[in-house]
C-alpha cells in the first residue's frame, strides 16, 4: 500500500527536528572545547562551520550561556502537552 505524501506542516516540523538536534550537538560539542585548555580550543565559528551552521554561531555561544530555543521557551503556553499531541 502507498504511502500519503507528507504535509508542508509535518514536513516543516521534521525539517525543524533535525535543525533543533544539530545545534544541540554543536553546542554540546562548544561545551566539551571549553574544558579544554585555552590554547587548544576551537572557537565557536569554527564549531559551527563544522556543523555545517556557520551563520548561527552566536546562537551556540547564546545556548552555553543558557538561552532556550524558541520552542522551549514557550513550552508553558502550549494546551496541549508533548505527549497529548
């Protein structure tokens, strides 16, 4: 049986998913050089540029500071919890 061809809103949504894991691995990997010795740690342009971000660098340094990604941070104002949608 053929699969329905997905709509612009779950493709968006994925396409969002994956964004949202990307940078969560960038600054996870900002996080791990910033415990290295600072002779030897890269700078978040290049964290970036490896990820393949390299416009969004301020947002990994934002992130390791303790900003929330826009979905986080509206979390309370959803009806419906992530498990309900």
């Amino acid at each position: 049986m053929p699969y329905k061809a997905l709509s612009e809103c779950i493709k968006c949504q994925n396409k969002s998913r994956v964004k949202d894991a990307t940078m969560r691995n960038a600054v996870n990997a900002y996080h791990q050089e910033q415990a290295l010795p600072a002779n030897m740690q890269r700078g978040a342009r290049k964290i970036a540029e490896y990820f393949g971000i390299a416009k969004q660098w301020r947002t990994i340094v934002n992130r390791y500071n303790g900003g929330q990604s826009m979905q986080e941070a509206h979390e309370a104002q959803q009806n419906l919890t992530p498990a309900e949608e």
